[in-house]
C-alpha cells in the first residue's frame, strides 16, 4: 500500500516509520510522499536522505483553512495514497478533510486518549500529578484528537521528571507504536467503523 506522511517538524515519527520499511517485518507498505505545511521542517531532509519525495505546502499562502485543505487533497491523491499518516502535523483539518480519508487516516497524540486532547499534554499530567502519561496511535474524526485508539504505550511518570524529560520518553515510545499500527493498518487488521449517532441503542 502506498503512504503519504503530513509533517510540521522534527519528523522524528516519520524516521521510526521510514527505518520500519528497512526491518525485517517492513511496514507492508511503501512511504510514497512527506508533505509539510512548513519548509523549514527538518523532517523534509530526513525524507530526502530516505530518496522519498516531498512537497510543501505552505498553509500561509492559503486564502483560508478550506482552500490549503483542499490543495493538500490534491497533492496527496496525486500519489494515490491508501493510508495518510499525520506524524507531528501541527494543524487543525477541516471536515472535509477528515471525511475524504475516512478511516484512512491515522495521528500520533502525546498522552493516553481521552486523556489531555489537545497541546502541552506532558506538562498537563505533571501538573495532575498522574503517576502514568503515554502516547496513542488513533483514527482521525471530526473531533480533534477524539478518534478511537488504536495502540497505547505507558510511561511511568518519575518524581525528577519535567515536561522535557517526559516528552523525550513519551516520544521514544511513540517510534515504537507507530510503525505497529501501521503494519497493522497495512495487513488490513484495522477497520474504523462509521460512528452513527444513537441514543440509547436506536440509530438517530
Ligand atoms: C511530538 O511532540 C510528538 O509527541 C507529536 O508531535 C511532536 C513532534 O513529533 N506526535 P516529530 O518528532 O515531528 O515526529
């Protein structure tokens, strides 16, 4: 299958998922494109050093959310891609984004959904005084980082830590989780189920 990974940054998710393709499982499919909305992203030059191609797409040279979502569905089914992979993407998609690649649409977020949606999730379960943080692998819906897990990693919190410290562990664990659940999506093991609104048991 083929798989285009949306970055922002460091791109230290999409080195874990680009050395996966070396090992002996592989991931069963190919990394076929690395897009960022920002060119400065250091996960561009890991592409490049991986031969993969990359494109940027600059989300401020976009009239609106809608018009750079729309270039970036061009640009991605350009490279007819089976599985989009969003790997430290720091922007909010649009419905119709989400919708275009319904359950062909997976993210990374640093702590252990439900738990802290959303940013500074290390610094949060500090502040909570949480004896446990982690990293999910979740299908993308509308509600942002609301999509139904896939695979967790747990990491116990240490009195000396900070959010940097926590960060670093949580982010190791995040390179072991992703390259899983992509495998698994590949072999055709993962399937999101169409969330139809019900109320006590009765389709609405
Ligand atoms: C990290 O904070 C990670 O937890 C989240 O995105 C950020 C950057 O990751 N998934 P990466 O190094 O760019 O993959």
């Amino acid at each position: 299958g083929r798989i285009v990974v949306l970055i922002s940054g460091s791109g230290s998710n999409l080195q874990a998922l680009l050395d996966a393709q070396h090992t002996d499982e592989g991931l069963e499919g190919e990394i076929v494109a690395v897009m960022s909305n920002r060119a400065q992203a250091y996960g561009l030059e890991r592409a490049r050093q991986a031969g993969v191609a990359t494109q940027i797409l600059d989300h401020t040279q976009y009239a609106s959310r809608e018009a750079f979502d729309q270039a970036l569905i061009h640009a991605i089914d350009t490279y007819q891609a089976d599985l989009v992979v969003l790997a430290g993407f720091m922007r909010i998609l649009t419905p119709q984004f989400v919708l275009h690649y319904y359950g062909r649409l997976l993210n990374i977020h640093p702590s252990l959904l439900p738990k802290y949606q959303g940013l500074h999730t290390h610094q949060r379960a500090l502040d909570a005084g949480d004896s446990e943080h982690g990293a999910s692998v979740h299908f993308v819906t509308e509600e942002l980082d609301g999509g139904p897990v896939i695979l967790q990693a747990r990491v116990a919190i240490e009195a000396q830590d900070d959010a940097h410290t926590l960060a670093q562990r949580v982010l190791e664990q995040e390179h072991v989780i992703y390259p899983i659940a992509v495998r698994w999506f590949m072999q055709g093991r993962l399937q999101l189920l169409a969330q139809v609104p019900c109320l006590d048991g009765q389709a609405l």
